[in-house]
C-alpha cells in the first residue's frame, strides 16, 4: 500500500456513488409506488442533481460532488442524498481540530483527501421517520479512517419501527464481530445526543468515527456493509407509514421535531462543521436542514 492510497481511494469513491445511485433509485421508487392515502394525488417526486465544485485557494481544483435533492415529492418533503470527493489543503483551524483528535503530523504537512455520501430525508407524512444516513473516508499523509452510519428519527415513535432498524443494523454488523453492534449503537447514542436539550435527537441507529484497525479491506468492508444496511432498514419503514392519516397535532409534533435536528446539526454535527470549513458548497452542506420546522 503506497502512501497515497490511489487505488484505496478510488475504490473508496466509487463505492460511495454506486450506494448512492441505489438509494435514489429506490427514494424514487418509493414515489411511485404511493397509489393511495394523504398525498397519493400529488405527483412523484424526483431528485434534482447539481454537480458542486471546490476551489482552493488559488483557484486550482479542489474536487466536488453530486447534490441530489428532491422536494415536495408524495413521500418525500425533502431529502439529500449528496457525494463528494474533495482534497487539498487543511487551513490552520481545521489542522489544530485534526491534531486535537490525535491525527499525527498534520500541522507540518496537512495535505487532505475525503470522500463519502451523506443522506437527510424529511417526509411528507408524520408517522414516516425521518432518517440521516453517512458513511466517509479520510485520508492525510500519515493516517486514514472510515467514519459514518445510519440513525432514525422519528417525531412519533413506534417501537416496532425502531426494533427493526436497529435489528437489520445488528444483521449488517454481526460478520465482522459480536462487539460491533453493541459498540456502534452506543457510540450513536452518545455521538446524537443534544446536551442543551437533555435529550436524543432520534432512537439511535449505529455510527463509528476514526476507524482504523490496520486493515484498509477489512475496514472498507465494514463501512460497505453500513451502508448495504440502509435500505433494507429504512425503506419498509416508509411503506409501513406512507398511508397512514395524520391530524394537525402530529404535524405539529414533526415541526418540532425538526427544530430539534435543525439545532444539533448546525451546532454540533462535525460533518457540517467540516464541509463549511473547508469551503464545499454551503447548499450541500446545509441539505440536511428540514423545509419547515417549528419552535414553541
């Protein structure tokens, strides 16, 4: 393995947009399908997709992505499904928040590469929970790491709901060993946590950050299977509650909710933090912020 890692990192990067295209398949899919309840008689919605470049900063290329949005679909309100691989150059903020994480040598050669997809969904009807997904490859000169996972948030919760997110997450994890699910759900229960609030953003799901166990293939593959989890946990969900009525107090209820996801991701998501510092396109960062929300 070279220091560049090219072939890691192309692969990284393929993978990312092959989960991608996957996902709006399925997104529109989801669409489609609706024949009736609330919001059958509207039409399908469809994901808008803007390519996004990054400049440095004298001028050269900095990579990009694809941002993929739709809104006010039948399902859908408004859900990113957003890709990018960028690289470049850390400025002095983003190299002493990489030292105090312990990412050796950055300061003296703070070259970076990143790569990854990152997924907000907020839908039309209450009772369908909203859902964040992401999964991430970091690369430095002197280190790499995997980061990323999947979490559920529903404004009203059903335990069956959360049951088989969480179970088909378990699934994904069990393979590479006993002590991953149980480690990751609570590294996303502590990670999604809204200490000014007192409380959850959502009922959890599964998340690891700075993962680096040696084994590039393994870790890979771990990050894989995150991502292969998704679907499977989150789309019966949808066709669960997709038709299900709700009154003004369960729209209620989600507005306020997504006040709670509006706050935690623009005070405390290192994601969103990273993106805006490293000067990527603020529409894309920023996807993840709900169309409406509510606070009381």
């Amino acid at each position: 393995m070279t220091e560049a890692m090219i072939d890691e990192k192309n692969r990284a990067s393929a993978w990312f947009r092959e989960l991608r295209d996957q996902i709006v398949a399925a997104f529109e899919g989801l669409e489609d399908s609706l024949e009736d309840g609330p919001t059958a008689q509207m039409p399908a919605g469809r994901f808008e997709v803007t390519e996004t470049k990054r400049a440095s900063e004298d001028g050269t290329d900095a990579g990009g992505g694809l941002m993929s949005v739709m809104r006010g679909g039948r399902v859908f309100e408004k859900v990113g499904v957003n890709v990018s691989t960028v690289y470049g150059t850390l400025g002095p903020a983003a190299q002493k928040a990489m030292a105090a994480r312990g990412v050796p040598g950055i300061e003296k050669d703070p070259r970076f590469w990143a790569s990854g997809i990152s997924l907000v969904a907020h839908m039309q009807n209450p009772h369908c929970p909203a859902v964040h997904m992401n999964t991430r490859m970091f690369w430095t000169p002197n280190a790499w790491w995997f980061g990323g996972g999947s979490d559920l948030n529903p404004c009203i919760e059903y335990d069956e709901d959360t049951a088989h997110f969480h179970q088909v997450q378990k699934n994904h994890l069990d393979p590479h060993g006993a002590d991953f699910y149980p480690r990751l759900k609570e590294w996303a229960d502590e990670y999604f946590y809204v200490p000014h609030r007192g409380r959850a953003r959502g009922v959890g799901g599964v998340f690891m950050d700075d993962h680096n166990s040696g084994d590039w293939e393994k870790d890979f593959t771990l990050t894989q299977d995150i991502g292969r989890a998704f679907l499977p946990a989150y789309v019966p969900l949808v066709e669960k509650r997709r038709k299900q009525a709700w009154s003004d107090a369960d729209k209620d209820t989600q507005l306020i909710h997504r006040g709670l996801y509006a706050e935690y991701n623009l005070v405390y998501d290192r994601g969103t933090k990273f993106g805006l510092a490293t000067g990527h396109d603020a529409n894309a960062v920023l996807m993840s912020l709900p169309p409406l929300a509510k606070w009381v």
